[in-house]
C-alpha cells in the first residue's frame, strides 16, 4: 500500500516529474470538441444525490452563507489568518455547489493568501461552464497578477499550476508552459489530467502511459494524480469500449494501492462515473468494493462515519435505495455507539456528514436535527477557533446539501455564534 512517507528513487520520480511538464510541448493540435476542464467526475457531494440542481436558490440559506463570511472574519487576524482563508475558500466551494457564481466570486475576492488564487480559478471555471467566458479569462487574468511574495514557494506553484490548468481546457498550451516554469513542477501532473480532456484521440495512449508510470513510481501524489488522469481517460474512451475496458483494469488495480479511505472514495466516484458511461454493471461492482472496505475495514472512530456516509450516497445515486437507508439508519446507531470514543473537536464532522446523508435521501427534518447536534457538539470546545471552524462548515454543509434552515436551526445558530470570543 501507497503511504504519504513512502519515497521511490529519487531519479524515477523526477523523470516521471519531467515527463508531465514536457508533455505539454508534445503537440500543438487539439480538438475544440472534447469536454470541459473537469471531464472526470467531480468528488461525491451530497448535493448531487438531494433534489436541488444547483441553480435554486434560497434567500435564507444565501443570507446565512453571507453570515458564515462574518463568523469566519471573526477569527482573529494575523494569528489565525490560516484558518480564516480555509473557511472562507469552503463558502466559496458550497456558494459554487449551489450555483451562487457572484457570491462565490465576491467571497474568492475577500479570501487571504494563496488561496484566493485557487478559489477564484475554481470560480473561473465554473463561469466558464456558465457561459460567462470573458468574465472567467479576466478572473483568471486577475489570479494571475496577485501579489504573491508572501505566499509559500508550493502554494505560488499550486495557484500557478490552477492557473494553467485553466488555460490548457481553453486552448492555450503557450501560456500554460509559461505558468508550469515555477519552483514545483510536480504540480504539473494535474495540468495534464486537464488536458487528457481536450487532447485530439491519437495522443490518449500516450497519456495512458504517462499516468501508469506515475502510478508505479509508488509516490502517493503522483499516483494519486495518475489515477485522476486514468478517471479523465475513461470518459474519452467511453466509445472505444477495448480502450476502456484496459485503462479500467489498470484503474482498478491502481485503487488498491491507496490508503483505505481513499479506495473507499475512488471506488465511489468511479461507480459513478461508470454509471453515467452506461457501464452498469461495473458500476455495481466498483460500488460493492468500495462498501466491502468500508465495512471491513477497521477505522478511526472519528472515520467510520464519513467514509460510510460515501457510501451510502454512492448507493443512492444509482438507484440502490433501500440499502442507501438501511446504512443510513446503521451509520446513525454506528455513530451513537461511538460518539464518546470520538475526540470532542472531531464530532460535528461525523454528524454534519450524516445530515448531508439525510438531506440526500430526502429526510430534511432530521437532517436539520443533526446539524443541531453538531452545533452543540462544536459548543463542547473551549476554544472558539474551533467551534467558529464548525459552525461555518455546518452551514457550508447545509448550503451544498440543500437544507433550509427553519427558526429552531436559526436559533440554534444565532446562540452558538453568539458565543464565541476569548479565548479562540
């Protein structure tokens, strides 16, 4: 099994590392009728198994993801700046996942740090998929003229690598190259996932290649990045059903090399996506070898609950319904049977978890009720950095899943924002 310590030789992971950065100058020839910068499956979200589309909107849960902005501008600046740019780069994620495109944008703007420069590339794209293209290149233009002198050598090279990323979906290899002349290269793996979907049919093989020998250089993130590029390839080879059928093999057995949770996510996402190929049957099985490791596996108390819930929603979306309820009703006995042996910090991640879960079977009252209970687990912290953490990512978690507050979770959230101060 891949671990995040374990360190091939030196030379194979520069080569592989000089394979992605130069594969960019391989051809100049693309095609303008392939699929957008994020052709893979997107990670499972519980928005995408709740009734919503993403594009409707509500006034209360717009006004409390505005009011998630102010508690996370409450956390004390400069000592905790970190963690004020973290929260506000998840309301960016959750204002996305609703489709909220100018209240995203206005919170990327607002955000410290690098990781402005990663929210509003994310923005970007999505204004782009909006058909707001010149407003995206200009906010991708922006990201590109921040000062970054502060900014950590890895964190200018990942805004950087966004940045080409970007550039390759529309077309614009040059400008790409330019961006990847940073100090980490490395970061040059996920421009080539992005631009596996726009490359003209005769170059998949090679890329095919690319991302098997990052995978066998056992290093976690090019593996990992080698595995997103075979998720991109599967969606171009879903005509040429004997190039599918090889790159799946080799993403199955790519899979096993991860750590267990994130088998357990990747065989999700990749059940998915091969639902929406028409490949149901792989799906099922995909989707079976995911809920076996999850079962089977024996985890942290404070991880039983989000890898099932991943699960459970992967079971839902493709139609397995009674067994998406029957593990949501264990995972909720699961959790009440563990919750004294998960640290206090740690709890309102597994019960925001099974609200999203709640929420994407429909069940909104009791998903409410869950993130009640996770508010009050937050309020067990005597610190209020992290309980203003947990109440901002309730309500992001509210916003991606859908769930309108009513007065009691108003309250509820009122009371517990109201009490943070010294000391944080």
């Amino acid at each position: 099994m891949i671990r995040y310590h374990d360190l091939p030789n030196w030379c194979a992971t520069a080569l592989i590392i000089l394979m992605m950065v130069v594969g960019c100058n391989e051809t100049n020839t693309r095609s303008s009728t392939q699929g957008p910068l994020n052709a893979m499956p997107a990670p499972l979200t519980p928005a995408q198994g709740a009734s919503s589309n993403g594009t409707t909107t509500s006034a209360a849960l717009r006004a409390r993801l505005e009011w998630a902005i102010s508690i996370a501008e409450r956390i004390p600046s400069p000592s905790f700046d970190r963690d004020r740019a973290r929260m506000r780069e998840a309301i960016v994620e959750a204002a996305l996942a609703r489709g909220w495109l100018d209240a995203a944008r206005d919170a990327a703007r607002g955000t410290q740090g690098w990781r402005r420069g990663e929210a509003q590339v994310a923005v970007a794209t999505a204004l782009d998929a909006a058909g707001r293209s010149q407003e995206a290149d200009g906010l991708v233009a922006e990201t590109m003229t921040l000062d970054s002198t502060q900014w950590p050598d890895w964190a200018r090279a990942r805004v950087q690598a966004a940045c080409a990323a970007y550039r390759i979906a529309k077309g614009d290899d040059g400008l790409a190259m330019e961006l990847l002349r940073g100090p980490d290269a490395a970061l040059a793996g996920g421009v080539q996932v992005a631009r596996t979907a726009v490359l003209p049919p005769e170059h998949l093989v090679d890329q095919e290649r690319m991302f098997e020998r990052a995978i066998a250089t056992k290093n976690f993130d090019l593996a990992k990045t080698g595995i997103d590029g075979q998720f991109a390839l599967l969606r171009r080879w879903k005509d040429q059903p004997a190039d599918l059928e090889r790159v799946l093999a080799a993403t199955a057995s790519a899979i096993k090399g991860l750590p267990i949770d994130l088998q357990v996510r990747y065989e999700c996402d990749l059940a998915l996506l091969l639902d929406s190929l028409g490949r149901g049957k792989d799906a099922l099985a995909a989707l079976s070898r995911g809920a076996y490791l999850a079962e089977s596996t024996q985890f942290l108390p404070e991880d039983v609950i989000p890898v099932g819930v991943r699960v459970a929603i992967a079971q839902w979306r493709l139609g397995l319904r009674e067994e998406a309820r029957s593990q949501s009703d264990s995972l909720t006995r699961t959790y009440d049977s563990l919750e004294s042996n998960i640290v206090d910090m740690k709890r309102a991640t597994s019960l925001r978890a099974l609200a999203e879960l709640r929420a994407t079977l429909g069940e909104t009252d009791a998903a409410r009720a869950l993130y009640a209970r996770a508010l009050d687990a937050a309020l067990l912290n005597p610190n209020s950095r992290p309980r203003a953490d947990d109440i901002c990512m309730v309500v992001c978690s509210m916003a991606t899943a859908g769930v309108e507050p009513d007065a009691r979770l108003c309250a509820t959230l009122d009371a517990t924002g109201a009490r943070l101060g010294a000391p944080w």
